[in-house]
C-alpha cells in the first residue's frame, strides 16, 4: 500500500492538487447514483474511498515538491483532481494553504450510503501527466516519454509491472501512439475517455513527471539551448530505446564494426521543409561515398521500421525537425548530420547536436547550412503557424525576405524564425557529401579509439 511506500515520491504538477469547492457546492447539478445499492453492499473499493485520499509529498515549492497519492480523484465535470479528506488520510508535507482545499469524502455518499456519483476505480498504480505536444517527435521523446520511462523506473513498486499512463492533457490521440504504448506496455489513457459527468478514482497515483532526463530547452524564457546538469547520457537513452524496441519487436542486432560500405538512413519530408533534390543526393551518396541509403519519411514510413533502419544505420541524415530524434536509437559510434535552410544557423538551434554530444551516446555531429539564397523556395502563403507573412504589413514582409540570418528569439511564434524554418531547400551537393565525408571520418576514428 501506499502508506508503506512514503519514501516513494514524483513532481507535482500545477494542473492538480486544488479543488474549487465552492464550484462543487453550488453547480446544481443532480447527479444520479452509479448504483441504488446501499454502501454496506457496494463494492469494496468503495469503504476505500470513503477512508479518503492520502498523499506523501517532499519540496518546499510547486516547482520542486513532489508526490505520491492514494485515493486521487477526478471529477470530469468540472476538469479538477480533488483529495478526499476522511477518517483514515494522511497527508504528509503538504503547504499549510492547502489543507483546506478538500472535498470531504462523504460527498460521494448521500445519507443511506449511496453512492451519489457515478464513479469508476481504478485498481493498481498509475502515473498521471500531461502531454506537451505529442504531435512532434521531439517533443514525444524528449519530454514525455524519456521521463515517463525514468518515472516509472523509480516509483513502480510491484516489480516489472509498469504503472498505467493517465494522460490528462486536452490534446488529441498523438500520431506517435505506438511509442506511448511501447513505453508504458500498456494502453495509454486519454482524459476524454475517463467520460463526463463521472468520477474517476485511482487506488495509487503518481502524479508528474521526473524531467532530470531533459537536456534543451525551447526559449519560453530566454533563447532556446541545452540544459546543465542534466542526468540523461548515453547509458539512460539507450536502455530507453532498447526497452523501446523490444516492445516494439524491432531487430536489436547491433551494427557490424567491419563492412564494405556504410549505412546511411535519410529522412525526407512531404509536407514542408522538403529537399527539393532528394534524388540527387541519394546517388551521390551511393556513387561517390560507397553509401547504402534507406530513403524513410516520418509521414510515410511505419514507425517500427523507421526505428530498425535507424537502428542499424551508421549514419543519420535529415533537414531539422523533430524526425531527428530518432537519432536516440542509433547505435553507439555512428554519425548525424543536420541540414538547415537558409538563414537558420546551426549554432542556435542545437537539441541534436546536444543529444549527440551527451555523455556515452558517442555519436559523431556535423551540420550543414544552405547560404546561397538563390537554392531555397519560401513561402509567404503559407498559414502564419508555417511561417506564412502575407499577415504582416509590407514593410516586414520585405526585412524578413532581405534577412540572411534569423536573429536570437524566443519560442514560440516569431515570424521571421518561422518563414525560414518552413523553406524547400535545393541542396548544393558537394558541400553536403563533404560535410558527411567528414562527419563520418571523425566516428570511425571515434569507433577506432573504443576498439
């Protein structure tokens, strides 16, 4: 039980914690009873809830306190996770104003022991969180799934039995379900499907995430760039991936040290920051390096097999974007190089250079810049959200198309980052295979020194 696991704590996060009682009191909503059975022969679970919720919680702060709770509610009416206050809680570390932030658990009961809501319980442990945008790759691997993965590492207390993922975020079913699931081993649980006008409980509930495994940050308040001191390396990311592709049935023979040719894995795109001359780079890789190329589109591709070329690649090469993080599943000793379009240096924009660079992941990084204006397609068309301008006056429209770099800016919506993020770019190929020559160079000497 929990009471015996105490030691055991998570984050907690804003999203939880306080009820608006006044809400509950006076919304003047009848609620039907989930049964007409008196409490004497409901189920058991329901002399649990009436014991109420406890909670076991460690930090001063909201940023740094976490916890780990029994008997936690949400009521999908009103969008609130509530704790029960009864006559066996204990709450333990809580901040003085929140004591008061109850909802009593007699308030599920009327005064003959029915239940006054309809109410589901969900037996065994579980890890509620939010999603941060689980439409982008990076975002799936980098801020949920890593850290659900070292969440569940640390707080699971029944052995190899993975906590069940509650998602109480308002986003839809991410296209990246299968990575979800392939971490969790379990069917990750949306907020809508927790239904309305119901009370969901939960026997044991960890609730956030543990995010030391975070290593960039996206500018929400300064300039995007790495995280110090972050815990994530080499060792971590790959047992995550490994734990991943055993899930996933994914082939985890390791890459061969010793091969007439080199693998390489490109990433291509459909919808937007496409490589006009894909073709073209693809033969020459063949013919002048010697490269074995698997042409794979994140649009396109089924995930398992993306994650299998990647994982046998030697190379990984792609235009910047959230594909990229597939480079967590190459093996040790390979290489990435990162394309940019024009007027985006790569020194400003790094979460891959920096996943490349932790410690023990030995993957060598080489990136390539387009700087002849005349090789790249804009579009001022486009929706704003892709980097569309024809919204913006005349003249900053035009300081936007003479820019030849895009200044320091903060996330999220900065209109010149995002018209040159959105370019087509018609490689200028020479300098590409250089780049690639010598990226790939700098891992065999890499893989050299480590045999």
């Amino acid at each position: 039980m929990l009471r015996q696991n105490a030691r055991t704590f998570v984050k907690l996060s804003a999203f939880i914690f306080i009820v608006h009682l006044t809400r509950l009191e006076n919304s003047g909503t009848t609620h039907q009873p989930a049964t007409a059975l008196p409490f004497s022969s409901s189920p058991r679970w329901a002399a649990q809830l009436k014991d109420g919720s406890s909670a076991f919680c460690d930090g001063g702060s909201i940023s740094t306190r976490t916890c780990m709770f029994e008997n936690l509610c949400y009521f999908s009416e009103h969008d609130e996770f509530v704790l029960l206050h009864g006559t066996q809680s204990v709450f333990s570390g809580l901040p003085a104003d929140r004591q008061s932030a109850f909802l009593p658990a007699s308030a599920l009961f009327d005064e003959n022991g029915h239940l006054r809501q309809h109410v589901t319980y969900h037996h065994g442990q579980h890890l509620v969180f939010k999603r941060f945008n689980p439409g982008n790759l990076m975002h799936v691997i980098h801020d949920d799934l890593l850290p659900v993965y070292l969440t569940q590492r640390e707080y699971s207390v029944s052995g190899n039995e993975p906590l069940q993922l509650i998602a109480v975020d308002s986003h839809p079913q991410s296209p990246f379900k299968q990575l979800y699931d392939a971490v969790s081993r379990k069917r990750v649980i949306l907020k809508a499907e927790l239904g309305e006008r119901r009370v969901t409980c939960f026997q044991s509930a960890v609730v956030g995430l543990r995010k030391e495994t975070t290593w960039y940050q996206y500018g929400f308040s300064r300039p995007q760039g790495p995280i110090n001191n972050t815990r994530a390396d080499g060792k971590l990311i790959r047992q995550f991936a490994s734990s991943v592709r055993r899930t996933l049935k994914v082939n985890e023979q390791e890459t061969n040290n010793v091969h007439s040719h080199f693998r390489a894995v490109l990433l291509s795109r459909s919808m937007n920051r496409i490589i006009l001359n894909a073709e073209q780079l693809v033969n020459s890789l063949q013919e002048q390096l010697n490269c074995q190329v698997h042409v794979a589109s994140i649009e396109m591709s089924p995930l398992e097999e993306l994650i299998e070329h990647v994982s046998h690649a030697d190379i990984l090469i792609g235009m910047h974007g959230g594909s990229i993080a597939l480079a967590a599943f190459l093996p040790p000793n390979s290489a990435l190089v990162e394309l940019f379009p024009y007027a985006v240096p790569a020194a400003a924009y790094t979460p891959y250079k920096t996943l490349a660079s932790l410690p023990g992941m030995n993957i060598s990084y080489g990136s390539w810049e387009n700087t002849w204006q005349e090789n790249t397609v804009t579009h001022p068309e486009y929706p704003t959200i892709f980097g569309g301008i024809s919204h913006l006056s005349v003249s900053e429209q035009e300081q936007i198309m003479a820019s030849s770099q895009v200044g320091e800016h903060q996330c999220c919506s900065n209109p010149e980052w995002l018209f040159r993020i959105y370019q087509d770019t018609h490689l200028d190929i020479p300098s590409v295979l250089k780049v690639v020559q010598a990226t790939w160079d700098n891992a065999i000497s890499l893989r050299n020194r480590c045999l």
